[in-house]
C-alpha cells in the first residue's frame, strides 16, 4: 500500500469514528428525559483510545462538558483501575473536580472491549434537571449543600445494572423518573457508540486503534504546531469585572505564547467566593482552551493532541476553586472566561477578535407548586436563555446566541409541558446591542407567569446586570440586563427568589457588544436595522 492510500484510508477511518461518536451523541438527545438535553442540546459525547485520550468528539456537545470530559476519562481509569473493567461496564460520577465542574452534570464512561481486549473508551455527559439538596442554585455555602455527591463508581457491571445507586437516587432528588431516565439514556449512548465502533472495527479489519489514534493526533499535532508558530510571541493581560453574588468579582488573565504552546494564567482574578459561583479549575481549563482554538485553530477537529497545545494555570481563587468550595453555578463565571481569554489575544491579534457579549446563559431553574389550599402540581423546571453575542470584524453579532456554550434555545411549547408555567413574551429586546461599524447581538425580552393557582420560586443564575459587555476597537457596550416582576419590583440578579400567584417575572437579556467606530455603518445597515425593529427610531 502507497503512503497516498495509506493517507486517504486513515482519513476515511477518521471521518467514520466522527461518525460514530456522532450517533452516539443522537442517541442521547433522543432518548434523554430532560429538556436541558433533548432541546438545547446539553451534553457531549466522545470516544478515546485505551490510555483514555480523547479520539474524537460529536459536534453536539458544549465546550464545557467535551473538553472536562477530556480530562475526566483519566480519573475513571485511575480510580477504577484497568483490573476491574469488564465487558458491559459503565461507571460514573458527578463529581465536579473529577468531572465537569458541578454536581447537575453527569459523567458516564464505558470501556470497549473488542472480545477480551480493551480497545477504547465511551464517554458521555448531560446536565440533570435536580441532584437534590439546595437546588440549582448559587446560595450554597459548600458542596455538601448543593446535593447528592456520586464519586467515581460502578453504575452497572457485566451489564447489571447498580439498584443500590438507583435506589439512592430516587430518595435524594425531586424528579426521580426524569433523573434516573437521564441516567439510562447516558448508558445507552456509550453503549450505542461501543457497537458502532466494533462494526467499524470488523468491517475494516481493525483488531486496535492504535494505528488510527497515532494518525490522528500526529497530523492534529503538526496543524496546531504550525499554527502556533505563525502567531505573535509573548504576552499580553486582561482584566473584565463581573456582577459577581453580592459585589463585584474580577476575572484577569494573561495569555502568553512561546512558539510551542499558547499558557493562560489566572493569577490576579478575585479570591474564592463563599457563594455558589466558584470554577473548579476543570472548568476553567475547558473555556480558555475554547476560546484559544477559537482563535489559533477553529478549523482543527478537537481531540488530545489539539488540547494539549493550551496549559492552564492558577493559584487558588475563583477560578480555581479547591473542594469542598460551593460550585454549583460555575458556569456564569465560567462561561466569562472566553471573553476574557479573548481580549487578551485582540492585544496580540488586533482586528482579529469579536466583541464581549452577554457570555453567561441566562438559565433560569423554577421550582413551582401549587398556591396553598389549591389543587394542582408541582415541578422542576429549567430553562435555557441567550443574550446577543458581541460583534465580529466584519459582521454584527448574532442575536440570542449562546456563545461560549452552544446550547440550543428551549421552546416554549416544551418548556410549558414539563410544569405549570405561561410563557406571555420571548423576543428580541430592541437596542440592546452595541453600537459600532458592525453593531453586537441582541439579547431577548422574556415574560413567565404561574399558571392559575401556582406560585414559584426561582434560581437567578445571570450576569451582565451591572457590567454590561464591552465594545471592541471604537464599539459600544451593550445593553445590561434587568431582572424585576411585571409590577416593577426589583430582583436580584442571582439567588433564589419567590414569584407569587399572578405576578409575571421579567427578564431583560443584555446585548453584545459593537466592534469598530459607529461613525462608520453604513446607512444602509442601519436602515435595515430599523426595518427589522432591532433598533427604534431616535436611538443615539
């Protein structure tokens, strides 16, 4: 066989492990009980090779689970131990330094056997619904507070599935059907992808992967390489303020490029919070390594090779959050670290990097029951929303776009099926984005309501309400976010907090920011703005 056809063979075999992972992925979205997964996309999924580095990834998946669980699959392998794998194992954990940063992610990792020889590993994760204890919610003051705690183990062995786990589960949440339901489906989707890859596997006539993997993470290393290389040496600092619970939290980075490898140091963020909005160091990892690819290599396929170009480094703070530190929102400061990341590198890289935008979702979880003394039901209820994106170099930024994470939005229609909620308004909030040459994203106007007879309370879990997003190169800031009842009363933009009987919560998602120097739009965009109502006439 030539070296040319040995190149398109292993290129071939590439794109069908892609493939692959990428059936495993559907499976999950298409059996998962919760909304957060089958509608907004919630979860990863990825195959690795026996060493437990990472091959391949689905596209459906958000940065913060595909590459946590990068580093996740070394935890199980080192705490369950090569001897104690079998044919039909799944192990598990929602461990949030071992796994993906909070307790409401679950971890499930299956080894694949090929007849007695291990020849991969199945990883899948997805955010539940409920995990007991306080709630999803950023007021614990430790981890033992936000819920049960699942340390790396067996959820099933030999196929036999762990009843104990199962038992425990359903005595420690509020949704028990939709959790132990998710838990079946992140089973399924290892299993799904173990027996497409043996077909794969037989069909080719592959006894290992060693041959593919050693082709996969050579070319991925040579590409990042040759990318890093052509990009300015040194350094460059950024700081970005945040709304933080109750004061404001900074966040500073430095990025530093050395000809090998891009480093990103946290020193100097904000001291660990006694709130519930601290990172674990796992997290914080998955986001900057996001937001370099973004930059250095977006069109390099994700696996080992391509992360391990990127360190992350931090004393202990905010971003990296020791055990037992409340974590259970870390997402919106996680979620901030890209942008944070990314004017570091508009130093190094000017007219090459978007604009802040609104970063953080703005989930919104409702615990809704009914009024007392009247019939009805209770429910958990989480619901995914996006802010506008920040303005790119030559394009306005995209509107209600949840960018770092890349979840789908939620409709409503199945939002209003899993409780007794109304949605009366979710459209686009005018004048929220940034004005520049390329105006930012726009955030969105959300209005819920208890059906008749309820009542909720609900986790705030936002951001950008004091510290709106920032411009870029000349840009303005976007609109900040606003979170009060229809009658005008104020709330807190995080904690949880009570909705009575008849009163409708109103959201204000914040904007993006603009890129480059409003005095240079064109008139017609901004005619076209007018006509589609994104800005009002008058508007500075």
């Amino acid at each position: 066989m030539t070296d040319a056809t040995m190149e398109i063979r292993m290129q071939v075999m590439w794109n069908r492990l892609i493939s692959v992972v990428e059936e495993q992925a559907m499976t999950l979205l298409r059996t998962a009980f919760s909304t957060s997964v089958r509608e907004a996309g919630d979860l990863s999924a990825g195959v690795f090779d026996p060493m437990g580095r990472m091959l391949a990834q689905a596209v459906t998946g958000t940065p913060g689970h595909v590459n946590t669980m990068a580093e996740a699959v070394l935890h199980f392998i080192t705490e369950i131990g090569r001897d104690n794998m079998f044919p039909g194992d799944t192990y598990v954990t929602n461990d949030p330094w071992k796994g993906t940063g909070h307790l409401h992610d679950i971890t499930m990792v299956s080894p694949s056997f090929k007849g007695d020889r291990l020849v991969g590993f199945f990883a899948c994760t997805a955010h539940v619904v409920d995990v007991g204890g306080r709630g999803f919610g950023a007021d614990g003051k430790s981890v033992y507070e936000e819920g049960i705690q699942i340390p790396i183990m067996k959820f099933a062995e030999r196929g036999e599935v762990n009843g104990t786990l199962v038992t425990l589960l359903r005595s420690n949440v509020r949704e028990p059907n939709q959790v132990v339901g998710d838990f079946y489906s992140l089973a399924a989707c290892n299993e799904v992808g173990h027996r497409r890859l043996i077909d794969m596997m037989d069909e080719i006539g592959l006894t290992s992967l060693d041959d593919l993997g050693a082709f996969i993470f050579s070319r991925t290393e040579a590409a990042m390489q040759e990318r890093i290389r052509a990009l300015p040496q040194g350094a460059w600092d950024n700081a970005l303020d945040t709304d933080g619970y109750d004061e404001p939290v900074r966040l500073a980075a430095r990025v530093e490029i050395d000809g090998l490898r891009v480093n990103v140091d946290f020193g100097g963020s904000a001291p660990v919070s006694r709130w519930g909005i601290n990172v674990p160091i796992i997290y914080t990892k998955a986001y900057a390594s996001y937001a370099l690819k973004c930059v250095v290599a977006p069109d390099i396929p994700n696996n080992w090779a391509s992360l391990e170009a990127f360190t992350i480094s931090s004393p202990e703070n905010i971003l990296n959050a020791p055990r037992p530190a409340p974590v259970s929102v870390r997402h919106v400061i996680g979620h901030l670290v890209p942008d944070l990341v990314l004017g570091a590198l508009a130093k190094a890289l000017p007219g090459k990097v978007l604009a802040e935008g609104a970063a953080a979702l703005w989930n919104i979880h409702m615990s809704v029951r009914p009024v007392a003394g009247q019939a009805g039901r209770r429910a958990e209820i989480l619901m995914f929303n996006s802010g506008g994106m920040g303005a790119r170099p030559e394009l306005d930024g995209l509107s209600a776009t949840a960018f770092p994470s890349g979840v789908m939005t939620m409709p409503i229609e199945a939002t209003e099926q899993t409780g007794p909620i109304i949605v009366w308004r979710k459209e686009l909030r005018p004048d929220s984005g940034g004005d520049g040459e390329f105006r930012g994203g726009l955030g969105q106007v959300i209005e819920i309501e208890p059906m008749p007879g309820h009542e909720f309370d609900f986790s705030a879990m936002f951001d950008r309400v004091n510290h709106p997003a920032k411009g870029r190169d000349g840009g303005g800031a976007g609109a900040s976010g606003s979170v009060a009842l229809d009658d005008g009363t104020k709330l807190k933009p995080k904690g949880w907090q009570h909705v009575p009987q008849g009163r409708r919560l109103v959201l204000h998602l914040p904007g993006g920011g603009g890129y480059g120097d409003p005095a240079r739009r064109s008139d017609a965009a901004r005619q076209d703005d007018l006509s589609k109502g994104y800005v009002t006439e008058g508007r500075k």
